[in-house]
C-alpha cells in the first residue's frame, strides 16, 4: 500500500471519458496516485507493469465485462477491488456472485462517498493465501472467502456484520472505538442513528458466542468502543 511516497495507488477502469477524467483529477486532490484504463486490456497491462493499491472496475466495458475482470484479479491476486456500476440491477448480478469485490458503488456516486469507501477499503488487514484466517476461541474467519464458522459450522453473516467482525479482528485484543467502526462500516456518513452500529454488535454476538448475554470474546468498552479477545 506504501508506494509513490506513501501515496496509494488506485487503477481506474473507466470507459467513459467523463467520469475517467472527474476520477483523475478528484482522486489526485485526495492524495491518490491515478493510473487510467479505459477497456480491460489497457488495465490488464498495468495490472502487470506496475501493481495498484486498489482497482476501482466498472462493470460494463468495451471490451468484455468487470465482472469477470474482477474474478480474474481476485484469483490472481489480492488487489482489492471496488465495482462500478451504472445500475442498481448490476448491484445484485455484482453481490450475487462471489467473484471477490471488496465493495461496490452505484453510479451516481459523490467522490465524498467513494474516497470514503476507497480509504476503508485500504484500511482492511491485508491477507495472502498463507495468511487469510483469523481465529479466535471457537470462531474461524477467513477474509478471502468471507466465511466464518463456530465450531467448525458456517455461521450466516451480513454483509456489515462481517465488515465488522473482521474489523474487530483484525485488531485482536486492541480496543476498536466507535468512531472506527462508523467510520469504516458506513464511510464516515452521518448515521442518524448510531443505535445501529449497536444492533449489529448484538446481532454478532449473537451468533458467535456461546452466551450472548455474557460474551466473552466481543467486549463493549463503555464509552468508548469494542474489543475482541481471543
Ligand atoms: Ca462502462
């Protein structure tokens, strides 16, 4: 992730000129080092010539399809990947399959929003395949597949219940404030209610400790945040 004097390096697969140029030079402002590609063949040669922090793939390109792209990176390598797309209908096909994306946008998007998202994505802990599981008590997680299991049984998690457990995980034993998790879970948007990062913590526990109402493993540090101990 540190490259080009600690700036991240983000490859833009963008067909349309417009939105590859608003990207270029909003990305830039926010610090990030740009590369454009505007059809997958042109991204599939930097992919090799230099190696980007963060793929940003829209879906629909002229030369094949980013969805497909975005299963070939993910095999290939553990550059996350955001997927653009242009419609909602794309969102389901993109979540549908299990082809690796870290997150995905809707076109419109506010650059606010989709820095925000970037950030948080460069923030998850960095997996290879020696590396790809985390596991604490009787929970196994692995970020690579986004599964996690109790007891050897595949436990069903949200898309943010996930987001969250493996935030906490990656920090094992580390407080992990309030803040963080809102920060990293809903992109720093204002949430008019914070309840909500407590309902998922309820719901986590719920489903990965033996004793929910006396969790030994997901902490609530009053006031200030949660802990994951092993
Ligand atoms: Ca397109």
């Amino acid at each position: 992730m540190l490259s080009h004097e600690g700036r991240s390096v983000v490859l833009v697969v963008e067909d349309e000129p417009s939105y590859q140029e608003a990207l270029n030079i909003g990305l830039t402002v926010e610090g990030f080092v740009v590369l454009g590609a505007s059809n997958l063949a042109q991204a599939r040669q930097l992919m090799t010539s230099t190696r980007p922090d963060l793929v940003l793939l829209d879906v629909m390109l002229p030369d094949g399809s980013g969805i497909d792209y975005c299963r070939e990176i993910f095999d290939s390598s553990r550059v996350p990947v955001i997927m653009v797309s242009a419609r909602t209908s794309e969102v389901d096909i993109v979540l549908g399959l299990e082809i690796g994306a870290a997150d995905y946008v809707t076109k419109p998007y506010r650059l606010r929003e989709l820095v925000a998202r970037m950030r948080a994505v460069l923030r998850r802990p960095i997996t290879n395949d020696d590396d790809e599981t985390i596991t604490f008590g009787d929970v196994r997680i692995d970020l690579v597949r986004r599964t996690v299991a109790k007891q050897g049984i595949e436990v069903e998690l949200s898309r943010k219940e996930f987001d969250l457990l493996a935030l906490f995980a990656s920090r094992l034993g580390q407080v992990v404030t309030r803040d963080v998790c809102l920060d990293t879970l809903w992109w720093g948007l204002e949430l008019t209610d914070t309840r909500t990062l407590d309902t998922h913590v309820k719901r986590l526990r719920q489903k990965i400790e033996s004793d929910p109402a006396n969790p030994r493993h997901l902490l609530t540090i009053r006031g200030v945040g949660f802990r994951l101990d092993a």
